[in-house]
C-alpha cells in the first residue's frame, strides 16, 4: 500500500500531468486520487483517509474536516481560501497552503485592460457601432469621456495584485488612493498611495478597484449605501470575489445610473443564472473569472499547488499556510 493518499477534489484541466509530476516524482510514496466533485457530502466517503488533499473550488467546511482522520494538509489551487473552513482545519493540525505569487501579473493586467475599456468607454463604443452607428457618439451622455492622467484610482486591498495594480496605474499618470486597515499608512507612502478610509476612497474615486480576499469582513463591503457614496461618473472593478459586492445592490446603481459602469471578473454565483438582471445592463463589462489566466501562470499555480502537498508530507513547511496563526506554529 502507497504511504500516502492525495486526493483531487476538482479541477478544470482534465490533464493532471503537472501535478501528477510533482507529486510522484516526489521519492515519496503517493497514490494519487482524481475527482471531480465539489459537495462535501459527497467527497467524504473519499477523502476520509487523505493525507493531502488539492482543492480548486470544492466546499471542505468543518465536516469534511471532522471526517479525515490522516490529513495533513489542503493546498488550493490559486490565493483565496475562502471554500475552506480554516479554523477547523487548524483545530485539526491541517495546514492549508495557497499560492500567494500567483496570477500577480495577469490579474494586475486584466485590472488596467478594465480601466481603459471604461475610462475610454469601450463597452458603449463596442455596441454603438453594431447598433449601425458611426463617428462622434453624441447621443452618449458620457461621450466624450475626461482624459485617464490625472483621475483617481481607489484600490480596496493592497496585497501583491492590489500593489501591482498601483504599479502599473501609476505609470499610467493616475492619481492612487488606498484603503487596507492591515497596511500601515507608512507602507502606502512607499507605494506612492494615499492612505484613506473605505468611505474616502469611494467619494473621491473615479474609479474603485476591489482586491482584498473575501472574509467575514469583506463579505458584502460594497452595498447600496456604500454605492450610494460613489461619483455619478464612477466605474466600479471587481477582480476579487462576488459576495464582496452586493449584486443587487450593484445592479440597481448601474439601472438607476448611481454610477457610470462597471467591471467583473467575479459575480456572487457563478456562472450567473441565464436570467440574471445584471446581463441585461449596457454599462457592465463580465468576464467568466478568467483574469488570472496565462499559459505561465496555470502551470506555476498547478506545479505550485501539488508542491505544498510534497512539502508537508515530507515533514517541512509548504512555503505559504494561511492558517499558521491558528496552528500556532
């Protein structure tokens, strides 16, 4: 029998060959276990003797944690561990390890490619033209639009992506604020960012960017009052998780032109349902949460993910476990 059991929740890439290079050219003795099945009643009967398991977004709360008697680790594909119950995992000695330098460029870019599509309206350019249209597009209310240099950027979390983010739009001669109660101001001076509160940031914002991780404290922290707050000619970025913005609450604003537009990369169900109000709207930009997508960022984050596992199998630290606290290690 193999020493250890590790299990793959889930996955998008039928070709596990990454991981599967990883984890059997280890020297350890692994028996490698691929699923496809995200509900925990479901995975129990398979992950009871797990010694590691790899996770993309399947739920593991407190029961399924309560079910493995020999795991010792959960790596999750990519930097939010939101589908993952850590204080049970710590009760438990799991360790649960992300990939913190993951998809930095590639999230950071697509946020810059949405500033652009809104700041130069693309999103009413794209349709005004197969509407049949041409030329100047004076019916547009918002046309023609304030040059890019010069207006504000609001960066809701300054984490690796938030700070790449700030990097690139400075370069771009806009002007950042910053809000991140778990960065000093000091450190936002070095970033070249303002320190502000949330309340600041979405008054003065020309555009308001979310990167923080979805937590109980970001859970619904963009809502109708805090839309309410927000410019007329605001846009609104959304490259970090749904439930951190009310959906309701955003389509009404986006309907009720509260603010201009808006960008997603996230929405609070995934995929939205074929009816979702949202889809109907002319100033919302959606992409299918593929901002974090390269050729060289899948294969890091897969070779990456399966290296944890490896790591604390083999009895030393995977390099980032967002729970140490709790394990107090």
């Amino acid at each position: 029998m193999p020493s250890f059991k590790v299990v793959l929740t889930d996955f998008s890439d039928p070709d596990t060959s990454p991981e599967a290079a990883v984890l059997l050219g280890s020297g350890l003795d692994i028996d490698f276990v691929r699923l496809q099945t995200k509900e925990p009643e479901a995975l129990i009967p398979h992950v009871v003797d797990a010694d590691g398991l790899i996770v993309q977004w399947a739920s593991i709360n407190r029961k399924v944690i309560e079910a493995m008697s020999r795991c010792k680790i959960i790596s999750r594909y990519g930097i939010g561990v939101d589908m993952i119950d850590l204080q049970a995992a710590a009760e438990h000695g799991i360790a649960v390890a992300n990939v913190p330098d993951y998809c930095i460029e590639e999230v950071s870019d697509s946020t810059i490619a949405f500033l652009f599509d809104l700041g130069r309206r693309h999103f009413l350019l794209d349709r005004y033209v197969r509407s049949g249209n041409w030329g100047t597009p004076q019916p547009l209310p918002c046309w023609p639009p304030p040059r890019l240099r010069g207006q504000s950027v609001g960066i809701i979390g300054l984490g690796n992506i938030g700070r790449a983010v700030a990097h690139k739009a400075a370069g771009l001669g806009l002007h950042l604020l910053g809000f991140d109660p778990y960065l000093p101001p000091e450190q936002m001076k070095t970033l070249g960012v303002e320190a502000v509160s949330l309340d600041e940031l979405l008054r003065r914002a020309d555009f308001v960017s979310i990167h923080c991780p979805l937590n109980e404290e970001t859970r619904g922290l963009i809502g109708a009052a805090q839309l309410a707050l927000m410019k007329p000619s605001a846009c609104l970025i959304n490259m970090a998780r749904g439930p951190i913005v009310v959906q309701k609450a955003l389509y009404h604003a986006l309907a009720n032109q509260t603010i201009l537009a808006a960008a997603m990369d996230v929405l609070e169900q995934e995929p939205p349902a074929p009816d979702d109000p949202l889809l109907r709207l002319d100033n919302i930009l959606i992409t299918p949460h593929t901002s974090s997508g390269s050729v060289e960022s899948i294969l890091q984050l897969r070779r990456d993910t399966a290296q944890n596992v490896v790591d604390r199998l083999a009895g030393t630290l995977p390099r980032s476990i967002v729970n140490r606290k709790a394990l107090g290690w």
